[in-house]
C-alpha cells in the first residue's frame, strides 16, 4: 500500500521556503503514529528541511545530488520508483509513506493507494503547492475535526481518501 500523507491550505499551499506554514501539533501526532515503523519517501528539499532522518523510519529521499546524509539510517534513490522498489525491500513495509515535497506528490499521485489529507482551514501565502485532486477517483472513508487551541495555529479536518 503506498499513502500520501500531507497537510494543504485551502488554497492548495503546502509549504513556502522550504518550511511548513504552520504549527499543528495534533496533525504532527498523527504522522508520527503512522508512519512509524514504515518507510518514508521524500525529495531532497523535505529532507533537508527536517534536517535529519526520522527516527524508527525507513527514511528514502529522492535526488539527482548522490548521498544526502553520513546517517546510514538514509537511502537515496533517483526516481519514486526505485524509491519504491528499495522500500518494498525494507522490512516490515507493507504501507510505504510519501511525505513530500510538491514535486513528489505529484509524481506519486497515480500510483498511491490512500491519501492521509490534513485540510488546515486557511489560505495562505506558499510557495509549494499539493496537486489538484481529481475528486471521481477519490473516496472519502473518514474524517475527524480538530481546533484552532494553544497547540493547533488554525482549525483543520485529518481525511482519508482512498482511490475508487
């Protein structure tokens, strides 16, 4: 099973200079117990962004640079489907996570099974930006509301889509 899972603004932002645009922590809690124990698939520039591997994670970043970290914990792959194929490989993968950025999602959008999608009620200004869903090859399975509070910067819906 390959899932996306990202956080969009209603104006289909995602992030701007490299950064998230937003602090919440109850969506953060989530990806955590998702993806933990499973591989992780992301571009070069969400990599250096976290600035480190994503502990108890297979962490396989998609670049043209050659290696992108002295952490062994890191794979590099060059294209989304070696990326794939090397998390398939790892152990205990059977749901492989696609965390970004704009670019790999969009290279990933035909192939994924369930996308895990973070609604976050507010447009704002990005500079990277999640791909136009086609709504007739998605179905909503469930969805959960949670509010703007000291932890969360903005209201948001966690949605989980899975391809018709």
């Amino acid at each position: 099973m390959i899932t996306i899972i990202v956080a969009v603004a209603e104006n289909g932002a995602i992030g701007k200079d490299n950064r998230l645009l937003w602090r919440l922590s109850d969506d953060l809690k989530q990806f955590k117990a998702l993806t933990s124990g499973h591989a992780v698939i992301m571009g070069r520039k969400t990599f250096e962004s976290i600035g480190k591997p994503l502990p108890n994670r297979t962490n396989i970043v998609i670049t043209r640079h050659g290696k992108v970290s002295d952490d062994e914990s890191v794979i590099t792959a060059n294209s989304i489907e070696k990326a794939i194929e090397l998390a398939k490989e790892a152990k205990g993968n059977e749901e492989i996570f696609i965390i970004g950025g704009g670019n790999i999602y969009e290279q990933s959008l035909a192939i994924t099974d369930k996308i895990i999608l973070t609604e976050v009620k507010v447009n704002i200004n990005g500079d990277t930006f999640f791909p136009k869903l086609n709504e007739d090859l998605w179905k909503e399975v469930s969805r959960k509301s949670y509010h703007k509070n000291e932890k969360n910067d903005h209201d948001f819906d966690i949605v989980e889509l899975v391809k018709r």
